[in-house]
C-alpha cells in the first residue's frame, strides 16, 4: 500500500503526517530523516492496528500541487 504523506518544514526541523492514518506523525532534523522515520511509523502504525485486530485504512488522500497567479 502507499499512503500520502505530507512533509513541512518548520523553523528548526522537519514534521510528517499521513493523512489517511490518524495519529501517524514523525519529526526529524532533515527531510531525509524525517522520510525515513514516517516510513517506519507507517509500518508499526500498520502493525499495530493489526495486532489489535483493527482494520487498515485503505489509502484515499491525494495531492496536486495548484499554481496560483497571486
């Protein structure tokens, strides 16, 4: 599965979230490490809904970047 994951930059490091799995965030000094670590909270977000006999999410968010003329 893929899910959609939003990346912003803050003012001393980086924060993810994946929209489609509530509650599934990382934050890391780096894009990088920051996209290494949504990726393993993907995972164990997974299997722990698994675990507790959850149903998974079936991914549903998109993105599309939109240019504005302002």
């Amino acid at each position: 599965m893929q899910y959609l994951v939003v990346i912003e930059r803050g003012t001393s490091s980086f924060g993810a979230y994946v929209p489609d799995l509530l509650g599934c965030v990382a934050a890391g000094e780096t894009r990088e490490d920051v996209a290494t670590l949504i990726q393993e909270a993907i995972e164990f977000h997974i299997e722990d809904l698994r675990a507790q006999g959850r149903q998974v999410p079936i991914p549903r968010s998109s993105s599309e970047l939109v240019r504005a003329g302002a």
